[in-house]
C-alpha cells in the first residue's frame, strides 16, 4: 500500500463514535445482495454512530450524491438490475470524506477506486467488501473469457483490496478466493448476517397450495442464478405435477424463465417482493433449491436456513454456498441437471427426514446473526483506525 499523507487535520471524534463514510454505486433501489446487505449494516451502524452514504439516485438524509451512469454494452442489463455505476467527481468527494474516521467501500468500480485513492492521500483508512465475483460480470454480460475474468482480479487486486487497510470477506470461501488471486491486505471474514425476522413461523397456505410440494427460490433473474436449470428439474420430477415452484425476484431474464416455465403443469409463481415480506414464503415452502454457480455467501439460503426452512444447494468451485448445507443429500452439483432431480425427488420421498432437518436448519443459522457481525464489524473499524494514527 502506498505510503500515507496526513495532509487533512481532522477534528477529534467522541472515542465512541465514528464517522463513517459507506461508498457504494446503486443504494436506492437495487435487490443486489450487497445493496441489501449494507442498508441492514447502515440502519444498525446509525444507532451509535454518523454514517454518510456516497452513492447515486435519490436525495436523502445522510446521502451524498453522485451523477449515474451504465457501461456501454451491458446498459439494459444495469437499468433491469437496478445497479448504475457512479460518476466519480473529486470536489464532491473530497468535501465528502474529509472528516473521516473511516471509509468503507462495497464496489470495486471506478467510484471505488477514486475514493480509496483520496482517503490514501489524505491517511483516512479504507475498509472495503469483497461482494462481487469476476463471474459474476462475465455472466451478465455474456463473456465467456478467462482472461477477462484474470484481468478484472488483477485490476481490483491492484485497485481496490490491496489499497485497503483490511478487505471483508463475507465468507472463507471468498477470503481464498481473493488470496489466490494476490491479496496481500489483511483480510476478515464477517457473514453478511441474518436479520432476526427470519425465523420460523406458523402460517397457514393459500387453499390452492393445500396439497403441493412447494419449492422456493430467490434470486436475481439472471444468468449465475441459474432459475431456468430448476425450472428444467421440476420438469424432469417423477412428482412434476405435484410440485409448484415459486420463484421471487426480479432481473433482465424473467420474460425467458416465464416461457420455460409455461411446459410444466403447474405454472411457476412469479413474484416480485420486498424483503420483509419473504418470511411468509420461507415458511409455507418445503424446499428451498439453490442452484447458483457463483456466490461470495448467499443472503437468501441464509434467510431460508433461518426460517427452518431445508434447502437443496448446488456444489461448484465458485460457489461459497455449500457451507450451509447439513449433509450431501443437501448438495447437488451445479453443472448436473439430473443430480439434482434426484435430489428433489428424494426428498419427497422422504417428508419424515425433510421435516427433521428444519430444527437442525434453525440451529445451523444461529452462528450466522446479524448481531454478531455487527460487533465484528465495528470491532475491525475501531482496530483499523488505531493502527492508522
């Protein structure tokens, strides 16, 4: 990391209290993990400490804002994603980060890059998430290079993770996968963390879904959550007319997943929900299936775990997401359509079992709260502060 100047004289803050400066690209209205995940650490951190929020779209109590923008090429991917990239302007970042105790940064895109370079300058000390995977951009915008996927490594590496005082990881999956691609940092994990809304619940079903073996999926629609490769498997169910599948979320893939889903007898649900109301699904479902590629954690079958709530979770080398899983009959492989509906027909077979694993779900949640990643949280920013003065 290059040497620090402490060209700005800030004034001294309560030892207590910090000002925090969060930088992200797309907070207003973004279903993106990462989006989600720093609101829920925002609303916490503002309990006890001054939190302004860098970032793009409306204007807002302890928002700073910045111009928008969408890269050429993936534009109508970005505007379906609700995720613009953030125009980086140095007098109104510089204004916005002067007073500091710390700045923390979730993407690792241009306005990432600016700001890391202006708190280095002014020896302000960068925190910054490793939320999104190289595969995660490759997918989405329909490159199939390996060297693309090395040289965005290389420029974060360089840019963004090795220019901070300490990089999160959400996951040790994730912590690998930085370390192999040369983070040199200090390096923590801290599970993005599990609201206590999602528990179990009593709830009853809608009467049309009485006699139906529900499976649950949410989600972005796009590419490297793989929804059409569910779709396929219920299709493939020796119980295909028993099942109904729900699928919640929103992306630039849903026209496409509708048009799979029109061959099974009974039609996926398409819904498009706020988080808070997902507790509801979580328990009426009886199995969750997951069957993304690439996943830094993933929020939502730590959401389903938490409700009780079984879930089937694809196994890959770029997928952090096996984790949560009791046991192999939980796992399927990713790239195998038939492993997994074997899977979900086992676990029809087996509603004895399946109805065994929630309480173990619910117990395996427990390590996962939010609570406790939030005191490890401002425990990283305080020790990170103190080595920086």
């Amino acid at each position: 990391m290059p040497e620090k100047s402490t060209a700005l004289n800030k004034e001294p803050v309560p030892v207590n209290r910090l000002r925090i400066a969060m930088v992200i690209d797309a907070y207003d209205d973004s279903t993106n993990g990462a989006v989600i995940s720093t609101k829920r650490f925002v609303e916490l951190l503002r309990k006890d400490h001054e939190v302004s929020i860098i970032t793009t779209g409306k204007p807002a109590p302890g928002k700073i804002l910045l111009r928008k923008f969408y890269a050429p090429v993936v534009t109508r991917v970005m505007k379906k994603m609700k995720t613009p990239l953030a125009v980086p302007s140095d007098r109104i970042l510089k204004k916005a980060i002067r007073n500091m105790d710390l700045i923390h940064v979730q993407f690792p895109f241009f306005l990432g890059v600016r700001v890391i370079r202006l708190a280095n300058r002014y020896g302000i000390p960068v925190v910054s998430t490793f939320h999104i995977q190289a595969e995660h951009l490759s997918m989405n915008a329909g490159i199939r290079s390996k060297q693309f996927i090395r040289y965005c490594y290389r420029f974060w590496i360089r840019n963004i993770y090795n220019r901070s005082d300490a990089v999160i990881c959400p996951s040790h999956f994730a912590e690998e996968e930085l370390k192999s691609n040369g983070l040199r940092s200090r390096s923590v994990v801290i599970s993005n963390g599990l609201l206590p809304d999602y528990h179990p619940v009593m709830v009853d079903r809608p009467e049309s879904l009485r006699d139906k073996f529900i499976i649950l999926s949410v989600g972005r629609f796009a590419p490297e959550k793989r929804q059409e490769m569910i779709i396929r498997a219920v299709s493939g169910s020796r119980y295909r007319d028993r099942i109904q599948l729900i699928l919640i979320g929103e992306g630039p893939l849903r026209e496409k997943l509708e048009e799979c889903g029109k061959d099974l007898s009974s039609s996926p649900l398409f819904l498009k929900l706020p988080p808070e109301e997902l507790v509801y699904y979580y328990n009426i479902a009886d199995l969750y299936v997951h069957a993304a590629s690439v996943e830094v954690e993933c929020m939502t079958v730590l959401e389903a775990i938490g409700c009780g709530l079984p879930s089937l979770i694809g196994s890959g080398p770029k997928s952090a997401t096996s984790q949560f899983a009791l046991d192999d009959r939980f796992l399927f492989d990713c790239q195998s359509e038939t492993d997994l509906v074997q899977k979900i027909d086992y676990w029809i077979d087996h509603p004895e079992e399946l109805q065994r694993s929630k309480k173990l779900y619910v117990e395996e949640s427990s390590g996962y709260r939010i609570e406790q990643s939030y005191e490890k949280l401002v425990s990283l920013y305080r020790s990170v502060i103190r080595k920086s003065q």
